[in-house]
C-alpha cells in the first residue's frame, strides 16, 4: 500500500497542513520542521526522489529553453536534444516563444522569477547588455545555444560558423565553380549570419576568386525569404554557377525559384546548405549541406546547464560541436564533363 500524507505526518509527529506547506510553500516552513519533512518523504517514497530531492534544496525542478521561432524545424530538433537531458534529471522544461521580442523577453522574466526557474537556454539572437542584464538579475545558470556571448563570458554550445562556412565555399570551389553566389540570413546579427559571410568571403578570397557585394543577397532564414532571395541573386548573377545558403530552409526556397525558373539543380545551378535539417534528405534531388548536429547542440546545452544547477560555483565552458560536409545531390562537379560537353 503506498505511503499517504498521512503517514508522512504521524512519522514526523507534525500535522498534515504542515506537510502540505512543504509541498506548495516551502519557506513557510521552518528550515529544521522542513528537512524532517523531506526525509520521511524520501524513506517513505511518498514522493518522488528527485521531487523530494528538489523541495530540499529549494529547486523548482523546471527549467527554460528560449527559442526565436518555435515553427523553425531547426529549434525542434535543439529541443530534443535539451528535453532528453532534462528528463533524464526528471526536470520539466518550458518552452519559450521569443520572436526576438525584447518587450515579450520581459514578461517572460517576471514568469521566470515568479516559478523560481533553476536554469535557462537561451537560442534565441545575439546577446546584448539588455539581455546580459536580465540574466544577470535571474541569478540562475544561462547557457546559449546557437548563439555565443563572449563579451558578457556567457558559456555556449555552437559549431564554428566561421570555420564551417569556409569549408562549404572551398568545396564548391574544389568542385570546379567561381561564380558562386551567398544567400545570407540578416546583415545585423553577428551570429551565425556575418560569421558565415566571413567564412564565404575568406575562402573565396584564399581561392583567389573574385566576391564583392554582387555577390551577396540577405534576407531572413526562412523559405519564402531564400525564394526571394534568390530572385534577387539572379538579378545580379544571371551567370552564377553555384549558391550558397546560410541555412537549408534558404537553400531550399532557393531551389524552388530555379526550378519555377526552368533551371535544373545541379545541372545548370549548384546549390549549397547550412543545417542539415530532416528535410534537405527528403527533397529530391538531397540537399548537399554543412551539418551541424543541432541535436547534440541542444543536449550537450542541456548537460553543461545541470553542471551549472549542481554546482553554482562552477566556471562553464564553452562547447565548440563538429561540423560536416554531408554530400547529396545538388553541387555539380564541373571539373567532369557531361556527355553533352564532350
């Protein structure tokens, strides 16, 4: 038969009210009364261990992930990665909206301190002193993913934009192409967006192939934006041979425009992602792209938070994730002739 409140309070000879207040309002309760509380709870398996264990040392057992854009299948797939941890601690996690809202950011921090949150991600844009100062007055572990806050010493989990954007230029280059156009996410946000760019740039550069602003179109990292996009890019570079997106939902839009076009992907347009989402394998012909393992980002995000949460007097290190060049079937090799070249 399971163990009742009941049993709880005749065991630590207080009355059921007071088990309830160690329950639902802890510092209510006086500190000695409440850990007399929580070991009955424990020997009796009242409670669930790490609930008990969370009530003793005042944690809420809940944690934040921030995200700019929950319809974004990169966030889902950070998400997965961050809840498997968390449920392994058996933690909760909410799961924030942003929009990069600095208006919304607020309220949700009143929410934050309201529930007495134990950690926070944050994916969601470059931090600023304004979002540096609202962590700062949570005084919780924050982690950032995807994201990076050097000048605030902020610890984060990312793969090396700079260095993977160099790698995906120098391919379509060692694959025979010169006018490669870079379809880049919005111009203000240093990370991954201008990161990327210097990738591109610096590659095409140590290459010795010839980039200036024609190269380049910006726009949001969404489908109908790298459609639109590559309009615009083919305004520029009707003879282009390659384009590069700095992610795949861009790469992807991208590829519609050419089709829509009349232009066959690789044949006649090469066509280069970021990401490695689930869908550039499922689209036909699959996207060549750099991936980043968004879920391991999101779960090597969610280990160093707990390693905040268990030990608040520990410095977190940053965490540089693997990038790699998975090819598929969009980048034309045309160093090798077709049949209707020879």
């Amino acid at each position: 038969m399971n163990p009742t409140i009941h049993d709880v309070a005749k065991q630590a000879n207080v009355s059921i009210s007071t088990v309830s207040r160690v329950f639902n309002n802890p510092d209510s309760v006086g500190k000695e009364m409440r850990e007399r509380v929580l070991q009955v709870i424990e020997e009796l398996g009242y409670a669930p261990n790490p609930f008990a264990s969370g009530l003793r040392d005042n944690r809420s057992m809940v944690i934040v992930a921030m995200i700019p854009d929950i319809r974004n299948s990169y966030y889902a797939e950070m998400l997965s990665g961050i809840e498997e941890v968390a449920l392994s601690k058996r933690y909760n996690v909410i799961i924030c909206n942003t929009i990069q809202n600095e208006e919304r950011f607020l309220e949700y921090v009143k929410y934050f301190v309201k529930k007495k949150v134990d950690g926070l991600i944050f994916a969601s844009t470059e931090i600023t002193e304004f979002y540096k100062k609202n962590f700062d007055a949570l005084n919780i572990p924050v982690v950032l993913a995807s994201t990076e806050g050097r000048a605030w010493d902020l610890p984060s989990v990312r793969v090396d934009d700079v260095q993977a954007s160099y790698d995906a230029t120098t391919f379509l280059i060692n694959n025979g192409h010169q006018e490669i156009g870079f379809i880049s996410g919005p111009s203000h946000l240093l990370v991954p967006n201008v990161q990327r760019y210097e990738g591109y740039r610096k590659a095409m550069q140590d290459h010795q192939v010839p980039v200036s602003e024609q190269h380049v179109v910006y726009a949001e990292m969404t489908f109908d934006a790298g459609y639109e996009a590559m309009s615009r890019l083919y305004a520029k570079m009707p003879h282009l041979t390659a384009v590069y997106a700095a992610s795949d939902a861009m790469a992807i839009g991208a590829m519609k425009f050419l089709h829509e076009q009349g232009l066959e992907v690789p044949r006649h347009v090469s066509v280069m992602g970021f990401d490695n989402l689930e869908l550039s394998r499922m689209i036909s012909p699959g996207l060549t792209t750099v991936a980043q393992n968004i879920y391991e980002i999101g779960k090597s995000a969610g280990e160093l938070l707990f390693q905040g949460i268990e030990n608040r007097d520990q410095d977190l290190q940053s965490v540089t994730i693997a990038h790699e060049i998975i090819v598929r079937g969009t980048v034309r090799n045309r160093r090798l002739k077709s049949d209707s070249e020879r």
